[in-house]
C-alpha cells in the first residue's frame, strides 16, 4: 500500500461512506437489504433523498425546488424503465 490518494468529500459523504462500511460486516446481502429485491424501502429511500437534499444544499447553498425534483425523478423512472433488468 505505497501509493495512498486522499480526495476531499463533504461531511454528510464522509459519514455516509463510514455508515455503510459499518455494515460490511453484516451477514445479510445487500441484494436481501431493503424491499428484498435489492431495492431500498420506502424509509430508506426517504432517507436518501434527505441526504441527497443536504448534499446539494452544502454544494449549491440552496435545495432544489419540488418541481425541479418531480422533474429529475421522472427523468430517472423513464432512464431505469429503458435499462434491461437483466443488465441491472
């Protein structure tokens, strides 16, 4: 391990990446985690979205609208409904 790189992430990254190495230890897949079919549950997706919203705000200073987020999330649904589930 001679060569190390360090890159610099916001506080809500950092603790983000530190939660989900404490669970590498878990005995549970995280294909098993979340709906059962490798899906988050409603919860969790709340709480990704709470940390995406804190994410942007330290970024931009500002969250955005509920607009602009119905506008993404449509635009993902129709990216992940043209994906072969197969490939996903």
């Amino acid at each position: 391990m001679g060569d190390e790189t360090s890159i610099k992430v916001s506080a809500a990254t950092r603790d983000r990446l530190a939660a989900l190495a404490g669970g590498a230890g878990d005995h549970d897949p995280p294909a098993r985690r979340g709906d059962g079919r490798g899906r988050p549950t409603q919860a969790e997706a709340a709480e990704r979205a709470e940390q995406a919203r804190a994410e942007l705000a330290s970024v931009l200073g500002t969250v955005p609208s509920t607009e602009a987020e119905d506008r993404a999330r449509g635009l993902l649904q129709r990216l992940g409904a043209r994906q072969d589930p197969a490939e996903a």
